[in-house]
C-alpha cells in the first residue's frame, strides 16, 4: 500500500489549491478507495523523492462530508476523523493572513491527540512579508517546524516536499 498523506484544515485556507499545485501533472489515477468511498477521496501521485518518485496517496479532506456554513464543527471533526484513521501523515493548513482562528485552534486541539505526524503548513504566504507570521501558529502547540508556503505562487513547495519525505 502506498502511503497516505491528508490535507486537514478549515475551508478556505488552499487545501485544494496545494494538491493541484504539488500534484496537478502527476495525479495518476483518482478513485475513491474501495469499501470506504463515503469516508475518503484518494488521489494518487508521484511525489518527487530525492532523485526517484514515490507514489504515496493524496486525501483532500476538504472534498468530504457536507459544509454546513453555520456549523463549521461536524465538518472538521470528520475530516479529523478521516485523517487519524486513514493517513500516516497529516498535513495541518492555516492562512497566514487570517492568523490563528478559533477553528484552528480547535483542529490544532484534536491533532495533538493522535500518535501521527503532523506538519504545520502556513499558506498564503505569497510574499516575504508574511514569512514573519508563521511565528504566531507556534501556540498551536504542533510539534516540529512550520513551514511557510504560497500554494497559489509556489513559494516554499521544494522546502515542504523535502519534509514530507522526511517525515514519512
Ligand atoms: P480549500 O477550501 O481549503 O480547499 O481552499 P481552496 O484551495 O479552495 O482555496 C480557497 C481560496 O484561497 C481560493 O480563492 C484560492 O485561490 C485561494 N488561495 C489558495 N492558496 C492561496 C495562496 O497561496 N495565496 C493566496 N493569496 N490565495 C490562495
Ligand atoms: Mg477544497
């Protein structure tokens, strides 16, 4: 089985944005996987692996479950739930500009708890200037070094693919 990597955060923050940025030309094939299709959308690619690829499975948790705009909580439970059960890594999404919300805090909350590894990703930071931000999701208590990224630009892709690796 390959790998499995879930993009874990609040609407809005790029999560699709990132996987069409790091995978867009290299999605291989997309199927849900079978005898959980409600619980996960896999996508899987190559991920650039020092001087090889490695095919590890994408799970954008952001495509699951029903957004209700009044009631964030069920959604974020879900896609926590999704990725605690299925990945062996998770990478955690924030938005630079917004800085840390209550919803954040929340997901940062339930992450904490799991025995997997977690990768703070800053999005949003599409120039300089918001590099200096990434130091206020520090309280979101999530182990390890955060990394600042611009999904949209692609600042900071080489630095998280680096980390991925490392972590899995
Ligand atoms: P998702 O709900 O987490 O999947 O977020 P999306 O990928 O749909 O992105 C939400 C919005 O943020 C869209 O309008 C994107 O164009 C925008 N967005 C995503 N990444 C970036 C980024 O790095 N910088 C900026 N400025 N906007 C971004
Ligand atoms: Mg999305």
């Amino acid at each position: 089985d390959p790998y499995r990597i879930a993009i874990v955060g609040r609407p809005n923050v790029g999560k699709s944005t990132l996987l069409n940025r790091l995978f867009g030309s290299r999605v291989s094939i997309v199927e849900p996987t079978a005898g959980v299709t409600r619980d996960r959308i896999g996508v899987r690619v190559e991920l650039p692996c020092y001087n090889r690829t490695r095919v590890v499975e994408v799970i954008d948790t952001g495509g699951i479950g029903i957004v209700d705009r009044h009631d964030l909580g069920p959604h974020v439970e879900e896609q926590v739930r999704v990725a605690t059960m299925a990945a062996d890594l998770i990478l955690f999404m924030v938005d630079v500009r917004d800085g840390v919300t209550p919803l954040d805090v929340e997901v940062a909350r339930r992450l904490r708890g799991l025995s997997k590894p977690v990768q703070l990703v800053c999005n949003k930071a599409d120039t300089e200037k918001f590099n200096w931000e990434v130091d206020a999701f520090r309280r979101l208590g999530i182990v390890g070094e955060p990394i600042a990224i611009s999904a949209q630009n692609g600042d900071g892709m080489v630095a998280l693919v680096e980390r991925i690796n490392e972590l899995l």
